[in-house]
C-alpha cells in the first residue's frame, strides 16, 4: 500500500509505474518521482540502465523529447540548457544542477536517499533539477539552483515553485561528526533544527535533510508556501523507494524528472 501524501502531492500511475507529482507544480512543469518499481529503480547491474531511462523519457511524450541527464558529483555546479541551442544530451557533465527553458528536453537526476528538488518558474517557464545529499546541501545546492534559474532565464525568487521528493528522513539518517562540522563552518547560525534531538550515539546525529533543503530555497528568496517537502523516506519505505543506506552498493535508484511547458 502506498503512503498517504499531503494534499499538495499525489500519486499517479505511468505505463512504467506509479509515480509521485506535486499539484502546485503541475500547471507550471511536467515533472514526476519515479518509484522502485520502475527499472531504474531494480537492483544495480541487473538491468539495462540506458532502457530504463527511456521510461522516464516516455513518461513525457514518447519520441519527441530528450533526457537532459548529469554525471552527479555531490557538489554545487550547474549546466545550462537554453532553448535554441544544440545540446548534446549523450554527453554527462559533471553536475548536479540543470537548468533550462527548453521544452524538448526532460531534466532528470537521480537518487537513492539524496534530496530530489524540482522547480518551475509560473513567469518565464523556466525549470530546474537539483540532486541534493549531505554534501551538496553543505554547498548550497538549492540556492545555487535557484540563483541560476534567475541569473540566466530571469526567474524571480517569488515566482519559482519548489518540491522535494522522497529522501532519507533525520531518523534514519545517522551522520558523524564530519557532517555536523562541515554545516556548522559553512552556515553562520548553527541551524540547531538539522539534528534530530535524539542523539543515538556518541559522536553521531541525525541528520534533517528536508529541513535543510527548504531552509535554503526560503533564505534563496522563495516564499514558503511555494516549498512542497513530500516528507517521504527512501529508507523506511522499502518496497516503493530505493535506499542507498538501507541496500548498499545493490540499491537501484529514483529518478526526478521536470520538462518547460515552454
């Protein structure tokens, strides 16, 4: 049985499996989460990786739109896909962000715990793609999306509509000292509502990802109605999600996907 979803998310069903969409996000982006019954989503290296991404593509409009996809890194960087230009999506930058007004291209990145974030703009139709874990959170990810769908298509902070997709919740996410050092150097404050007050062990937190995606898009400029947190996580969920924490090297993985409605 599937989770229940806020009434800002709701589950549809693809020809190649159910999926969560956000309904604010609906009219300005065609977007989806992919789930694990996807192909993307079996087991590593028991599946043609290639095909399975033709299933997010044809979740689209089969034939006539490209996957614009990354080589993630866990870092900050952007690529820009601006309409009018060729763009060679077999190539894989090293990236985690993209960007884009094209609507032939379908944006797509991929998890497996991480924080999926998609986001349109209702003004200029510009979307983006973010891929979000510990580390690129510690970057500022979502800022850094949100900062070039502004400096290159025009967005307005005010205008952009956010969701995060299913991720690994604070209480299944034990981080070390690393982690919250790393945070507590990059950020002024020191955001006290990461850490899950139950500390399990010496040394150790929770760590609370959704809090610290939707703190940055809210100090990046975007009101906080326009932030929809699906709440839902990969690790507990076991036969929806994929969790790299929770299956190791043999998780498969999620896909978020967001195309211009141009």
């Amino acid at each position: 049985m599937r989770p229940q979803v806020g009434d800002d998310f709701a589950w549809i069903e693809t020809a190649a499996g159910p999926a969560l969409v956000c309904r604010p996000l609906q009219p300005l982006a065609g977007h989806l989460f992919t789930t694990r019954g996807w192909r993307l989503g079996a087991q590593r290296g028991s599946v043609d990786e290639v095909s399975a991404w033709d299933d997010v593509a044809s979740a689209f409009d089969s034939g006539r739109v490209a996957l614009a996809r990354l080589r993630q890194v866990h870092g900050s960087n952007v690529i820009v896909r601006r309409a009018g230009d060729a763009h060679d999506v077999t190539a894989l930058p090293d990236a985690d962000i993209v960007v884009s007004d094209d609507p032939s291209l379908v944006l797509a990145i991929q998890t497996a715990d991480c924080v999926p974030i998609l986001m349109g703009d209702a003004r200029t139709g510009a979307v983006a793609a973010a891929h979000a874990g510990w580390r690129g959170l510690a970057s500022r990810v979502p800022h850094a999306a949100v900062r070039a769908m502004a400096e290159h298509f025009g967005a307005r902070p005010e205008d952009v509509t956010a969701a995060l997709g299913p991720s690994i919740s604070a209480a299944r996410y034990e981080v070390g000292a690393e982690v919250r050092n790393r945070f507590e150097r990059e950020f002024s404050s020191k955001q006290t509502a990461l850490w899950f007050p139950v500390q399990t062990r010496e040394g150790h937190w929770q760590f609370d990802g959704w809090i610290s995606a939707i703190d940055q898009l809210i100090a990046a400029g975007l009101s906080p109605e326009r932030v929809h947190a699906s709440r839902l996580c990969t690790a507990e969920q076991r036969e929806l999600f994929c969790s790299y924490r929770r299956d190791g090297v043999a998780a498969g993985r999620l896909a978020a996907a967001i195309r211009a409605r141009g």
